[in-house]
C-alpha cells in the first residue's frame, strides 16, 4: 500500500542529542535532617538535605541534519510558565515547529530556561528565592488570548473563545499539560546560560517567544557575532534603550509577529506600546525590523500560543519566507 | 575532504514528536493572594494562587525510524531523581542509548516521569504531598557506586573513584546538572500514567533503570498484552510476589543487567538480595529471566549509571543481542 499523501518527508537526520550548559556548584549547609518514608508501610529514611548542588544550568536538545540547507542552526527559546516543549507537536497532536523548520532545512536547537522542565530547579527558597508560580487555566486562557478578558468559566469547555479562534480550543487541557512552574528572580542565570549557549554553539538564528524575546535581545546585545537574526513572537520586554548600544544590532535583522484578538486586552495594550518603542529605538540604531501583523496579512484568528494554532504550518512559512528573504536558508 | 570513519550513520527519520499523558484537573482554593515583583524596579503585582491546573501528567518524546527494524517500539523508563535526559548524549558528550537504539533500528520512546523534568510538577505540600528531595554529589557518588562508600570529599576531582571505574568521571558535575528533584508520593500517578501509555502507544519493549524497573515490571502485570520484554537495568525495587499472578508475565522474557562494584555496600546488598527473591519467584511462574552480570561476562568496572558510563555503547551491544536472540529484532 502506498503510504498517504499527506505522509511529512522522512528527514536525515545526522545527529540527535542533548546538553547541559551553564550554571553553578552550590552547597547547603546547617539545615536539619529529616525522617522520610520512601515506601508506604517502610521504617523512615534518615535524610540529610546538605551538601552540593549543580545549579542554575540551562537544557538544550538539538537534532542536526545531514545536509542542512540554513545557514546558521535554528535556536528556539520558549516564553515565561513553559519550556521547549511548546515547539514539539501541538496539543492537538499535529507536528510542531521543531519538525516544521526541520522539514525546512534547518538544524533545530531547543531550550529549556534555567528553573523550566528538564533544566531542572533548586531548592527554594534557598538557592530560588521566593516561591514558585503555577499559571491558573484562567490566567492562561485569558492572558494568552484565547477567550476575551473575563470569560474564564471555570473550565475550558463551558467558556467562550474569541470568534474565530485558531487555538485548538479542544486540546486546551492537553496544553495546560505543558506548563511549568516559574520563580522571578533567575533572569540574570537564565541570561548568562543563554549567551553561553551563543557562545559554545553559535552562531544562530532565533525564534524567541513572549518571555523568551528579552533573553534573545540581549543575547544579540552580547554576543552580536554568534545571532545571525531574531524572530520575536508576540515580544513581552525587552531591554532599556538607554543602557545598550544598539547599533550592535546593525547586522541582525529582526521580525516581530503579532498574532489578534488584542482588542480590550490591558495588559497587552501595554506590552504592545512598549514593544512599539523598542522597534523604534532599533530603527533609529540602524536595525532592520520588519513587522508580521498576522490579521493584516490574511492570518486571522491567532492567540499568544502562535506556534501550536491550528494555522501554525502557515504562521511558520511566513516566518520561513523571511529567513528566505534575508538570506539565511540557500 | 572525507568525514572520519567513525562518523555515525545518518538516520532516518519519520517522525519526531512528544505527548502528555496520564494526569488530571486539580482545584486550588482559599489560599491568600500574594504580591509578587516580576522585575526589580517595577511595582508588585497581585498574584491569586487559586484556580484550576493539570497535575500528575508524565511526559514522551518518541522519534520514529523510516524503517524500523525492531518488531515493537522501545521505551526508555528512566531511574530515581532523574529524567529521560540520561538516555540521550552522555555527561562526557558521547551518543547516548537514545541514539545507538535508534542506530540499532528501534522506534524509541523517552519517558520524563510525573514529576520530573518535562513533566512538570505541581505545587507542594497542597498536590504533592511533604517536601521535595534534592540528591546531594556525596550521595550520587556513592549510591552510584563512582567512589567506594565514604570516598567523597567535597567535590570529584578531590575524591577517589572504584579502581577501574567506567563511569567519566571527569564528567560527574555535568552529569549532576541532570538531576531533578523528587517526591515520595507519586508513585501511584506514575505508574497511572505509565499504565495508559502501554494502553495507548504498546506493546512496547522496555529497557527501565534503577526506579523505573518497579514500574516497568507492574505495567507488564497491569498489561502483559502491551510489554513484549523487560530489559532491568540495575532494578531497585519490585512488587510484592504474593499480591500478583506473576504467570501473567510467562510470555515476557526478562534480562537483568548488573554492573561493577558492589562490594561493601550495604544498601546494594539489600537489593541485590531482594531482587534475587524476585527473580526466582519470577522463573518459578514460568518466566523467562536471563541475567547479564557484566564483570562475569568481560565488561568490568560499571557504575550504576550503565548507559553513561565509558563502556556504554559495548553494554548496548550486549541488550541489543538479547533482544535480537528473543525475535524482537528482524
């Protein structure tokens, strides 16, 4: 039987693997042992908490092709509450970007952020100060767009998506699946296991989303030999103008992505304003920054979750037609 | 110029991929909100923790073979404290299991455990219940069987391995960024989880370590229609023999694998001994169970962590022409 048309292409796949990079020896000291049953219906364990520690260390998965047709390999650098899960396939069970750009000639890196899946955490709030963050399915739907602000009914099927959603609305649960813990004060170790990501196995392209875009500018900021460009989806910070030299970005072009569903959104009116200056910034520095407004440009219907809508295959050749244009993929 | 000659072969690929599966929807309530500093500089945030999430889920990544040779997929059941990372490229940056699996023509699928790595974890004590343990490098060390018990002295470079020792141990910090923490309590949710994948995804052959073999012998209790073969690397644990029909598994042939080092470990003694117990209950059901001391059979000096130590790919070989010699590879 011949297999179905619509079969994705067998890729060649020259290497699949995976590191750790980044990070610290720890140690904990002074804190008091205690008794823990390991088996129900066990004598308790005498645990002893003290000792050393690696971390603060960054995962990153990378799956190389034997004849790559980008110029560069493809980093992907997932946003705030999740990890490099979010480029795999989607919650619906279609293939995700990682393959798409696979599929595309493309060696594709993927990472974890330090504190975020298989990075794994540290004590808290020893070494991560403070306490960890658990997104509400509330916070996710309305935050990232799916369902207008306020209809969050308790759950996914009894509240309303916005018109003409392009989120698998469905598969909603499936990516709540997906999320992760998060604490606010690892930034600068996030940052440091990014630019020496850059630094070991670069240079790359970047596809960064939301939280993830701050950490590709400013990895382009220090090391603006090891980033070829920078895709940011949906952008949620960025670095202050003021305190960089941003012509060091002259070489790197940049596209900013921008899904709908923004009106009567507070919080992203903000995001977006301040968005709006950081490109104007670049601009003025030199920088070429091209924007994908999706609506405008036929593409109705996005959430924040751009690379797991029911569109992403067209999002992802829009985002490779730029890699194109720029030069990037022979 | 021509690539080395021990470039590994390219593989071909039909499909790369990961799923969630297992877990449940949770509810938080009448917890107090708290104000939380996302950036230094800005103002607190309110922050309510209460609201619906998805707990308990375990994660798989699978990558599929254009032509696998293999007549089931393998699945790759990690140890205790750790995720399916120690599958993939070796501490030390060699290819891991993972890839020589794949190499040997096997679909191969990679679990992360409820509550490790990718699978994500929910908030302590209100879902899992008690504390999180964090493994210190003394205990890895030793439990590990690098260094003889009480060789640790603070760090790997200052402490003394097992004469012959296979582990890289110039790699041992960097094997130590892969660990992730653990509870004692979930024990039930992974085996769920582990139970739904065999349903969903089996028959599977299964290569489990350490931990995981507990779990991979009850999944094959569970569904001995969905476990082709039990490949336990080094098990730390097993189910009560009396509480299960163990002729269940008749069909299933069983390979034990031990490494190096035993001697004068306490603990090891205890579960070498408990799992001798197992294994001739076992072969008194009519269970097939080969076991493959390595130091006996030439390959001496192993550590627990079989497929990171140096002599990794000679241990593949000697599974790999188990399962050839059960039928399971054509």
């Amino acid at each position: 039987m011949n297999p179905p048309r619509d079969d994705p292409p067998v890729l060649q796949v020259r290497d699949i693997g995976s590191f750790h990079i980044g990070g610290r020896e720890a140690h904990l000291s002074g804190l008091p042992a205690r008794e823990v049953v390991f088996s129900p219906g066990n004598p308790p364990v005498r645990v002893d908490p003290n000792g050393s520690f690696e971390i603060e260390q960054m995962y990153v998965q990378h799956v190389r092709l034997a004849a790559p047709r980008a110029r560069q390999p493809l980093l992907l650098m997932h946003g705030g509450g999740l990890c490099g899960v979010c480029w795999e396939t989607t919650p619906d069970g279609r293939p995700g970007w990682q393959r798409r750009f696979l599929e595309a000639g493309h060696d594709v890196f993927v990472a974890d952020a330090v504190e975020r899946g298989r990075a794994s955490w540290a004590r808290s709030p020893e070494f991560f100060a403070g306490e960890p963050l658990f997104r509400t399915k509330a916070e996710a739907w309305e935050l990232f767009r799916i369902g207008p602000p306020g209809s969050w009914q308790g759950r996914a099927g009894a509240s309303a998506a916005c018109a003409g959603q392009q989120f698998p609305v469905d598969a909603f649960d499936a990516f709540m699946k997906q999320s992760v813990p998060r604490w606010v004060g690892n930034d600068a170790a996030t940052q440091a296991a990014y630019d020496a990501l850059a630094a070991a196995h670069g240079p790359f392209a970047l596809i960064a989303h939301s939280q993830g875009c701050n950490f590709a500018f400013r990895m382009a900021l220090a090391r603006p030999d090891r980033v070829a460009a920078i895709v940011a989806l949906e952008p949620s910070g960025f670095p202050d103008p003021a305190a960089h030299e941003l012509a060091r970005l002259s070489g790197i072009p940049h596209l900013f992505v921008w899904g709908d569903h923004f009106e009567g959104h507070a919080p992203w009116a903000r995001i977006r304003q301040g968005l709006a200056g950081w490109r104007d910034a670049l601009r003025l520095s030199g920088v070429r920054v091209d924007e994908l407004e999706l609506p405008a440009q036929g593409l109705g219907g996005n959430s924040h979750m751009l690379m797991m809508d029911r569109n992403s295959d067209a999002v992802a050749a829009r985002v490779q037609a730029w890699f194109v244009q720029q030069g990037l993929v022979v």
